[in-house]
C-alpha cells in the first residue's frame, strides 16, 4: 500500500481514538456529576479509555514511531475537534433551556 495512504489511515485511526478517549471523558463528567457514586464513573471510565487508547496505538503503529507520531497527532486534533462539538452542544441545550423556560 502507498505509504502516503496509509499515514493518512493513521492519522484518522487517531483522530477515532480521540474522539472516542475525549468523548467518553466529556460523557462521563455529564454523568457523573448526578451519580450518587461518582468516583465509581471517573475509575472505570479512566481504566476503560486508557486501555482501548494504548490498545489502539499499539496495533495502529505496528512498531513504527513514525506511525505513532501520525496517531498520536490525529488524536490531539480530535481533542480541538471534540472540544469545539461539545461546546456546541452545549450552547444548544441552554437555548433550549431557556426556551422551555419561558
């Protein structure tokens, strides 16, 4: 396979595995902040998006640090990504809000 290909592949597969980690973060503050046991949320939530992140860079870079510089990169711009979504997001729920409220 043309190596430009598959760095582009890459650095997507990081950009997924960033939007996964910085998602499930966002998620898991959302709900953790009604739990009656938030700790519980944050512990397992934190052991379950690590392990997949260091699962996936491991086979995305099949021992390549150039590959894994690509991902690593794909995955930090899935945190701006991921940031300006749920920023949104949120913008609309409190239109809605006041909305509803009124």
């Amino acid at each position: 396979m043309n190596e430009n290909l598959y760095m582009i592949l890459v650095f997507a597969a990081g950009m997924s595995l960033g939007m996964f980690f910085f998602g499930g973060l966002w998620f898991t503050v959302k709900k953790a902040v009604t739990a009656k046991i938030p700790a519980i949320w944050f512990f397992v939530s934190f052991f379950l998006r690590v392990s997949i992140i260091l699962i996936g860079f491991y086979y995305i870079s099949s021992g390549s640090w150039q590959r894994l510089i690509v991902c690593i990169l794909g995955f930090i711009v899935a945190r701006f990504a991921v940031t300006n979504l749920t920023k949104s997001f949120e913008k609309k729920q409190e239109k809605r809000k006041v909305y509803h409220e009124t």
